[in-house]
C-alpha cells in the first residue's frame, strides 16, 4: 500500500478559500490528520494481519501435505493388510481344503470296509439259509423214507 502525505495546511487553505472560518478549517484539518493516522494505523494493522493470514494460509498447506502423505501412508498400510489377509485366508482355504480331502479319504475307506463287511455278512446269512435249508430238505426225506418204509 503506497502511503499518501496529507498536507493539513493545504487542506485548511481550500477550506477558508471556499468561505469555512478559519478557526473550523484549522479543527477540520486536525480532525482530518487524526482520521488519517487512524485510518494509516488501520491499514498498517490489516497489513499486519493479512501476513498472518498469509502464514496460517502456509501452515494449513503444510498440514494438508502432511494429511495427504498420512493418507497415502494408511492407504499403503491397507493394501498391505489386505494383501496379508488375502495370503492367509488362501493358506486357511488350503489347509481346509486338504482336511477335507483327508476325511473324504477315511470316510471312503471306512464305506468301502463297511459294505464289504455287510457283504460278508450277507453271504454268511445266505449260507446259513441254504444250510438251513438243505438240513430241512434232509431232514424231510429222512422222514418220508422212514415212513415209506
């Protein structure tokens, strides 16, 4: 801001050339020179504070850049972690996969020994009802022959 003098005594001068008293032209112009260090002072405290604005306006741009590399940091830390847990849920996912298998396994050896067991025991209750069977049928002629005879 360029700073303008303000010549009082020149103020003063225009004011009694356009008929003002000179006793209220001389009050004129020392209120004016107040008005204006007041007004200098103002600018000079706005001054001020736009490089205060200026400064907390860079301070929030470094608070932005160091937000955007946390981000960016939680950001690699996410994928990381994610890349971990996607790891071990494929271990977990084979390593359930071969219990699975595992017991598959057992569960048809012990079918196939289960129904070879029901086999043999089939084949046992048949030739004992053949046997039976033919004992009766023996059992039956020896009687129709003793009573035939």
């Amino acid at each position: 801001m360029t700073a303008t003098i303000f010549d009082s005594h020149k103020y003063a001068k225009r004011l009694i050339e356009a008929g003002v008293p000179a006793q209220a032209a001389d009050v004129q112009a020392e209120t004016m020179v107040d008005v204006m260090d007041q007004l200098a002072a103002f600018s000079a405290k706005l001054d001020t504070q736009d490089g205060k604005v200026d400064h907390l306006d860079a301070k929030i741009d470094v608070l932005a850049a160091k937000i955007d590399l946390q981000s960016g940091k939680i950001d690699a830390l996410d994928a990381k972690l994610n890349e971990k847990i996607d790891v071990q849920e494929a271990k977990f996912n084979e390593k359930i996969d071969a219990q699975e298998a595992r017991f598959d396994a057992k569960i048809d050896t012990l079918e196939a020994k289960f129904d070879a067991r029901i086999a043999e025991a089939k084949a046992e209750l048949i030739r004992w009802t053949v046997g039976m069977g033919v004992l009766q049928l023996a059992l039956i002629s020896a009687l129709l022959l003793k009573l035939a005879h």
